[in-house]
C-alpha cells in the first residue's frame, strides 16, 4: 500500500506537474493572447494550420509505409522461405536503435540540393540535378521516418507471426482452406493488433518528430508542428511554443486514443495462440530470389547503406564529397584554420568529449531512475489487487506521457521546473532537470517492462516466500528482483538507447552547461558542418549498438538458471 | 525414520504444543463483493488427522486452504490452529502466514527458478534465522528423507515434474510446521507416479506427525488418504466425517453421486399411489405420501443387469475393474452404472435392461436432502 502510494506520489510529481505548468502558464494573459494568435488570428495559417497539415500528411506517410515495409518484411521473414532471414531480421530491427536524425543525416549527404546555398550532396555535387521534391520538404522527411519506424512495425508484427503457432494454421488447412485462405483468415487477424498498433505508433511518432523535419524541411520553411514550437520557444515566443506544445499533445493524444479503441476490443487475440508445433513455411517457388532481393535491399537501404554514407563522409575532405579525398581531420585533426573555421576534430574537441560524457551519464541515470519506477509500477499494478484505485492511477499515470511529444514534454518540463517553486531552485540548465524530464519520457517503457516482467512470476513463486515468512522487502531482493532481471534490463537498455539518440525531448533543455551529443550533432548540421555532425552521429550509433549486444550478454550471465 | 525427521529443538514456530483440535474452523466465511467464496464453514480435526476438502472446481476448497495458509484473511469467523485464534473475520486479527506454523505445497510446486534444489529448501530456514550448519543439517535431511539428495545442486528447470513435487514437498518441511498443507499437489502428475506419490504423501505425514489439509477434486484421493473428508459445494460443507462415512450414510444426493468408485446412481422419481415411479415404471414401495417428488439411491452393486428388469437405459459405456464390469448407461437425463461379474453382453448404443430392488439404499426429497433415517 505506502509502496502504491509512494510509487503514485512520484508520477504525479513527474507527469501531471509539468502538464499542468504547462497549461497553467497559457491560461494566463499572455497565453490567452498566445492562443488566439495560434488559433484564430492573421498568423494562425503560418503558426499553426499549415504546420498541423504537415505534420499530419508525414504521419500518414509513416504510417502507411512502415505497415507495408515492416509488415511486409515480417510476413516474408516468419512466414515464408525467403533466404537470408537471419541477416533480414537483425538488420530490419537495427534502425529503431539509431537516432533518428541519422537517417535525415544520411539524407541530406546523398540528396541536398543547392537552392538555399551552402554545401550540396553527393549527387549534386556529381552534377545531377536534385529536384527540390526530392531534397527538401514532405517526402524526404517521410521517407527517413518511414525508415526509422518500419523498424518498430517488423519487431512487433514478426512477434505477433511468429505467435501463431503452427497447428493453428494447419486447422485451417485441415479444414480445407488454402494456403492464401489461411494467411488471410487466420494470420492476419491475428497479428491485425500488433499491425494496427504499430502502425498507429508510428503515425504519432512522425506527427511529433522534430529531427528529420527540422533537418530536411525547417532550411525551406517547411514547417511542421515540432519545428514550429521549437521555433517559437527558441525565438521567445514561450506562451506560443506551449499553446502549440498542448495542441500536439491533443493531435498525439487522439491519435493514440484512437488506436486503443480500434485494437481493445481484439486485443484478446494476441492470447489466442496454439501448442507448440513447427510452423511450414510457405514456399515462395520461383519468386523466391526477386524477394530475398527486395527484401535485402531495403534492409541495406535502411541501415548498411545510411550508416555507410555517414561514415564514409565524415572523411570527406570536402563536405559531401567522395571524389576530392579524405582525411581523418574530422575526428583527430588538431584546430587548423584551413578546414572547418579551425575547429578540431571530434575526437579532440573538448565539447565533444564532455558531451559523450554527459550523454552517457545521463543515458546511465535516466535509464536506474525509470527502471526502479518501472518496477515499482509493475510489481504495484501486478500484484495490490485489492486498490484498484491506486493501480488504476498507476496504470493511466505511467501511460501519459506516450502522449506527449518528446519537444511538447521539454516544453512542459520548462514551464514547470524552469523557474523557483518555493525552497527548491530553477532546475533548467541543471542536469537534473534532464535526468527527471528523462525519467518522465521514458516511463511508458520502463512501466511496460515492470508489468510485463513482474507479471510473468507466478503470484505462487512469491507466496511460498510468504509462506516461509519473507517480508515484501526480502521477496523484492530475492525473489521478484532476480526473476524479473531479464525484462528489467532490456526495459533499461531500451530506455538507455532511447535516451542517447533522443533529440526531440532535450533540444529545449539542454544549455551550454549541459552539452548532449545529439543537439551538439544537431547543432553542427544546421551549420552546415556535416563532417563533424556524421561523425558524432555514428558515435551516437555506436554506443546505442554497443549498449544492446552488451546487455545481450548480460542478460546470458543475469540468469544461469535458463537455458541449461 | 521419525527421528530422521524431528531435530532435538522443538519447531520454530508459534503454534505451540497442540492440545485439544490442531485444526478448528468456526463460521469461516469469505466474501467478495456480494459472492460468498466461503459461506460459514465448521469443522474440527484432531492433532495428526489427513483432512482432505473435497468438492468440484469452485466450491471454496482452495480459498478455505488459502485462509489456513494465510494467503487471505477471512471476511467472518475464526480459525484456530492449536487452540490459537490464528485469524478471526470479526475482530481483523492475521497472524502472518511464516507465523502459524503451517507449510504449503503449492499445485505448481512454485519452486524458485533461480535458486537450486538446496537453496529452496534452506532458503525458509534463514528466513527463521537458523544458522548456517543447522540450516545445512536439516536441508540434508529432508531431501534425504524425500530420496531427492543427490539433485541437491539442480536448479528446478533441470528436474522432472515428479522431482519439482519433492523438492516441493521438502521444502514445506524443512522448517518443520505442525500443519501441512497441500493445494492439489498431485494434478500436474501422470496417473501413475500420481499413485505412487499418494502413498508416499501418507507415509511423510505418519512420519511427521504433523495435521494435514489436503484440497482435491478427486474423490479417490479423498477416499484413500482422509481421515476427515469435508465434501464442500458452494462455499458451504455439504458433508463432513471419515470417507467411510461419507460412502455408507451420505448426507445428501450430491454426496451420494459425488463420491464411491463408481459413485452411486440416483434416479429421480415420484410417489404414486404409495409406490415409487419413474416414467410410469414402478420401482416398489414407498412409504411416502402421493406425489412427493425424491431421488432414490441405488448403489451400482445393487442394480443388476436383467431382461425382465424393470429400468430400461441406453448403454454408452462398459470397463473392466478389478476382475469386474462397469456398465454404465442414461435413463432420462440420470447415469445408471452397474456392476457385473462377466462383461456384459449389451451392445454399446443399444438398450438394456436393469432389475431395479425394492428398496433404495437410500431416499432424498427434490433438494437431495436426506430423507430415511440415515
């Protein structure tokens, strides 16, 4: 019960607080002007309805193709013959692990065009010309997100597939239907929920994303909802950034609202798996080599190829040029006034290695603080049934901020924690306002994990500890701890990762005290040296790789006990 | 084998030297919402009594087992372990369950994974806060006891399910409770290791001549290990006493068809001009007024098999037992089961008939309570 209370007590303290700061600061005079002028006014077009349109052609767009490429590559790999689906499925679920902005990076480096100026890409600079649809705006945006987030649909889709276990399939065969017959009576609609769900996720995600637009359309006005708060609060326009921050909130929040009511009612289906029992798989026959191709080219496309463009121009002598060169500058150089404005490489900037620090620190505490909250949630929701108010709390508190944006919650996080409330100082600038603000963004993922790795101990596990007389710290620290350690530390190396590659949260909180690879990665991009960003940005990739094989290994040592 | 099992120390527990009934249950009762799980149950067993609770799924065995554990506190009434209120609904007291004395044998064994054989079984003695050498001592000697020395350093992935029982089994008794509780322990086993374990549960409970309270649903584990045998449905006792008992004086119809390999048939029929009928077939002579509605039990060794018989039924079924037949067969919507010397010729699926005595073995009103004199 105090475990209940305590756990909601500090929800409330990180989600609710900074939401209602955030709406408290644009009920005052200037937010209620700020309003208007958002909503209702000459500049509401610019402000607002031009960005909200945007940002809802990219989500659709994200949506619509991370369904068909995820999707797709989860049929091909789980249910079909298809070569190569252990090379298929790493790579297609390698993305989601790298920062967003790498892809838009990558993008950039490839395709920029020369209509604002400043450097050109690689094709530009080949002397081909890049039509402005191609470089700037709408579909180089989508097709980064799309990028990033089929990474999402495959995992969740691949699951759900691979759930179906093969005697569910072979009833309906049995029972006369084709192969055809079958995918589509009886696989489909059990993985709908995890396609609908993934599909919805990344809707929401490419609404509110703010790294790829503000890289490939915010240099061309091209302005989505994200860009345009980040705009207003960078440019002081605070009252209008949080109007527009409640307004992404509430697009999010539909959405996501939305995708409950559509998947609740079919979410029984997920449960609905046969025994055991090899799956057939469905033998693609002669079309089996144009597949294996499609499929790996996309994979390569998505990740091999980005990462490779990025790495490889990193060295380029010349920005964005594979023909005049290379030189390790970029990253070793010492300051010379004839590349670069006389900033050194990467790997002797101070800024640099104080940010990968920080970076790392803050991946570190971000990821113990929401682990414990998470477990805190799970074993409170999995296991005080007799509160169902405090769970209930817990549950719908621990969700929210999947709502919020990532630059919306760093825009609440300001209004809130940004100056003094009562003996406690302004937080912004601190880092702890990161490691908080963090903890906040991360908490769906942290609280899923609890729950998920909680629940599956067996309430009998923990009361024959009871019976034996273990009081509930004793059976946390011996029982539930280790049984859950598994779920616990994939939960934290998610929340890790999430946190170093995240942009979109910290662009509003970070300040020069505070210095995070990402923004300073961005930083360099919108100043045009994408050497400097690149390499940063594969550091960034590296240390998100990194932290998932070691917890893979971790994981092995954590538990002895399985796999015997 | 007994001092195998009993150290020199007394039992660390607070249940204290059971004088009296080691088990007393007085207006237990459990409530959620507005269902009662457990609707006021009574009964008292001696110090080494084997009180098996038997009843269908859902009649509040295991809730009642729960309550003795500890694992949930009763909304009404008491329970007494050695003459100690251990948990009374009125008065909110709960002595924690690693307080009462009592050891729970879950029904899925709930062996920690992490830890390996030795470690589950010395786990609760340092939660007793025995030391190290004692601890070590009587983890040896209860795996010794269950033959499960040599998994000692398994962990419970690695054994079989027949090996995951003992572990449990000795990891109950490690810390040497005055009652032992089993929650349908022998469900997950295969029917033969099932009979064997039975005998061998017996033998530990004779050793350590501790109470048990075993839960089943299956009447043949009731009728071979009880002492007590409380027959329960809808969270009340329908009947309690020895399994003898139960077989030869059942309190009510659902006793009666409950219980007894094969249980006894009761037919259901109605008092006409002062004999029993059924379907218009006269079953002899009731000493009933006209038009009393009864179920009359006839034992399966009663009926016999005989084309002048007065019963017809639709064969669906015959099995050896024992050097005997069982054939069981529907009249109406009752199961009519027989017993035979010989197989028996009729053809499955087609009608038969069966010589019905003139008098029950016993008579019960619509609600299948007890009429005749028991």
């Amino acid at each position: 019960m105090l475990l209940g209370a305590v756990t909601a007590l500090v929800l409330a303290v990180l989600v609710v607080a900074p939401l209602a700061g955030l709406v408290a600061t644009t009920l005052r005079p200037d937010g209620l002007t700020a309003w208007g002028d958002v909503v209702a006014s000459p500049l509401s077009r610019n402000l607002f309805y031009e960005p909200l349109t945007n940002s809802l052609v990219i989500g659709f767009a994200t949506a619509a193709g991370s369904m068909l490429l995820g999707g797709g590559l989860a049929w091909l790999v789980v249910m079909t013959d298809v070569r190569f689906k252990k090379t298929i499925g790493l790579l297609a679920a390698i993305p989601f692990a790298l920062p967003s902005f790498a892809l838009a990076l990558a993008w950039e480096t490839v395709f920029r065009n020369d209509r604002i100026g400043g450097r050109v890409g690689l094709l530009h600079g080949m002397g081909l010309d890049i039509p402005d649809w191609l470089a700037w705006g709408a579909l180089p945006i989508s097709a980064t997100l799309i990028a990033h987030y089929y990474s999402l649909t495959f995992v969740l889709v691949a699951a759900a597939l691979a759930g179906v276990k093969g005697d569910l399939l072979e009833a309906g065969e049995v029972a006369g239907a084709s192969r055809a017959r079958v995918a589509v009576s009886i696989a489909l609609p059990v993985v709908m929920p995890a396609l609908v769900s993934s599909a919805l996720l990344a809707f929401a995600e490419g609404v509110s994303n703010f790294a790829s637009p503000a890289l490939l359309g915010l240099p061309v006005r091209y302005q989505t909802l994200s860009t345009r708060l980040y705009g207003s609060i960078s440019t002081g326009q605070v009252e209008r950034g949080y109007v527009l921050s409640l307004l992404l909130i509430a697009v999010a929040a539909i959405v996501l609202f939305l995708s409950t009511r559509l998947v609740g009612g079919r979410r029984s289906y997920a449960t609905i798996t046969g025994k055991g029992g090899r799956r057939r798989t469905l033998e693609l026959g002669r079309y089996r080599p144009a597949a294996t191709g499609v499929a790996l080219t996309a994979v390569a496309l998505t990740t091999v190829l980005p990462a490779a463009v990025l790495l490889l121009s990193s060295f380029a002598r010349r920005t964005n040029s594979f023909t005049d060169g290379f030189t390790l500058h970029f990253w070793t150089g010492a300051s010379d006034p004839a590349f670069a404005q006389g900033q050194r490489g990467v790997l002797r900037n101070p800024q640099v290695i104080e940010a990968a620090a920080t970076t790392v620190l803050l991946g570190l505490a971000v990821a113990a603080a929401a682990t414990v909250l998470g477990l805190a949630v799970g074993y409170v929701v999995t296991r005080l049934r007799g509160a169902p108010l405090v769970t209930q709390a817990l549950t719908l508190l621990s969700f929210l901020p999947f709502l919020i944006p990532g630059i919306a919650l760093g825009a609440a996080f300001i209004a809130q924690f940004g100056r003094p409330i009562g003996p406690l100082p302004a937080l912004y600038g601190t880092f702890a306002i990161l490691v908080i603000a963090g903890a906040a963004y991360t908490l769906p993922f942290a609280a899923q994990s609890g729950r998920t790795s909680v629940g599956q101990i067996s309430g009998e596990l923990e009361e024959s500890a009871v019976m034996a007389g273990a009081g509930m710290t004793r059976r946390l620290g011996r029982i539930v701890v280790p049984l859950a350690a598994r779920g616990l530390l994939a939960g934290g190396v998610l929340v890790f990762v999430k946190m170093v590659r995240d942009l979109s949260l910290v662009v509003l909180l970070v300040t020069p005290a505070t210095p995070l690879l990402s923004v300073v990665t961005y930083r360099y991009a919108s100043e045009g040296f994408a050497q400097f960003a690149n390499a940063i940005t594969v550091i960034i990739a590296a240390i998100s790789v990194g932290a998932t094989v070691l917890a893979r290994r971790l994981q092995g040592a954590a538990q002895p006990w399985v796999e015997r | 084998m007994n001092h195998a099992l009993r150290s020199d120390s007394p039992p660390d527990t607070e249940a204290g030297p059971a004088t009296g009934p080691a088990i007393e249950l007085i207006g237990l009762r459990r409530d959620y919402g507005d269902t009662a799980a457990v609707d006021g149950i009574d009964l008292s067993v001696p110090v080494g009594s084997f009180l098996v609770l038997l009843g269908p799924s859902g009649c509040g065995k295991t809730t009642t087992l729960r309550m003795l554990a500890g694992l949930e506190s009763p909304t009404g009434g008491e329970i007494r372990l050695g003459g100690r209120t251990v948990a009374s609904g009125q008065r909110g007291v709960t002595v924690p369950p690693g307080r009462r004395g009592a050891g729970l044998v879950f029904q899925s064994y709930a062996l920690w994974p992490h830890m390996t054989v030795r470690r589950n079984v010395e786990w609760p003695l340092k939660i007793a806060k025995l030391d190290k050498t004692r601890r070590t001592a009587r983890a040896t000697d209860v795996l010794r006891l269950l033959d499960i020395a040599e998994l000692a350093g398994r962990y419970p992935g690695e054994i079989s399910g027949g090996q995951q029982q003992r572990v449990a089994i000795a990891r109950m008794l490690a810390p040497e409770p005055a009652i032992l509780l089993f929650d349908e322990p022998l469900s997950n086993l295969d029917a033969k290791l099932r009979v064997e374990t039975r005998a061998e549960l017996l033998r530990i409970h004779r050793a350590t001549g501790a109470t048990s309270v075993y839960v089943t649903h299956d009447q043949v584990e009731a009728m071979t290990m009880a002492t007590h045998v409380a027959l329960m449905r809808h969270g009340r006792i329908e009947q309690f006493g020895s399994p003898a008992d139960l077989l030869r004086r059942p309190a009510s119809a659902f006793v009666a068809a409950f219980v007894g390999t094969p249980p006894a048939n009761v037919l259901a029929a109605v008092v006409t001009r002062g004999r029993f009928h059924r379907d218009g077939v006269d079953l002899g002579p009731s000493p009933l007024p006209d038009g009393t509605d009864v179920r009359l039990m006839y034992r399966a060794e009663s009926l016999t098999l005989d084309p002048a018989g007065a019963l017809e039924i639709e064969v669906i079924e015959s099995s050896p037992l024992a050097g005997r037949w069982l054939l069981s067969g529907t009249s109406g919507d009752d199961r009519v089961t027989v017993v035979e010397d010989d197989e028996p010729e009729p053809v499955l699926g087609s009608p038969a008939r069966v010589r019905v005595p003139d008098r029950p073995d016993a008579v019960f009103d619509a609600d299948g309570a007890r009429m005749d004199a028991a």
